[in-house]
C-alpha cells in the first residue's frame, strides 16, 4: 500500500505540474510548452504503473477494484488529454485537463484513506 500511496503523490504533483507548465507557457513563456509536453509522458508513465501496482495489491476495505477502474479511466483521459494537447484543441484540453486533476486529488484522498 505504501508504494501505491508514493505512486499516488508522484502522479499528483506530476498532473499540479501540468498546470503550471500550461500557465507559464499561457503567460508567454515559451519553453514551458516543452517541459509540458515532457512531465505529460512522465504522467501517463506514472498512470500506467498505479493500474500495474492497483491490480496486485488487495486492500481489506473495499478493495482495490475501485481504484484500479478509476485509475483505468484517468488513463484513458490521459491519453485523450496527450492527443487534445498535440491536436491543438484547448476548448476539450484545457477542461479536460481539470478534471483529470480533481480524479488525480480524489484517488490521492482514498489511497491515505485505506
């Protein structure tokens, strides 16, 4: 459980870092878009390896189903965000990109909760 809490924090911050990169390349700093573009293939790593360590860990109180479909589902947003960003289409991206960090903060919640 330990290290699906680390995993947990790392994909936090890596989706917070997201935001940031995406603020400062909004307010004209242009090599942001490249540390954009980087910490988001290090997020979709980091969501690959929670599903892997979700699925072999069995949790007492209510199971690691649960998490392992949502993680699942963020996954998914994620690859949809990666294809929004590349495809220049912010009206799906930058919402997207929102919800994909309030998923992220609710599963950071029930991994310290367990």
């Amino acid at each position: 459980m330990k290290l699906l809490r680390i995993i947990g924090v790392v994909h936090a911050i890596g989706v917070f870092a997201q935001a940031v990169f995406a603020g400062q390349f909004l307010s004209g700093v242009d090599g942001a878009v490249s540390g954009h573009e980087a910490v988001g293939w290090l997020v979709l790593a980091v969501s690959l390896l929670q599903i892997a360590v979700s699925l072999s860990l069995r949790v007492p109180r209510g199971g690691t189903l649960p998490f392992t479909l949502s993680s699942t589902l963020i996954f998914l947003a994620e690859l949809l965000q990666a294809g929004t960003g590349y495809g220049r289409f912010l009206e799906v991206h930058i919402p997207l990109g929102a919800l994909i960090l309030g998923g992220v903060a609710a599963q950071l919640v029930w991994v310290f909760r367990v």
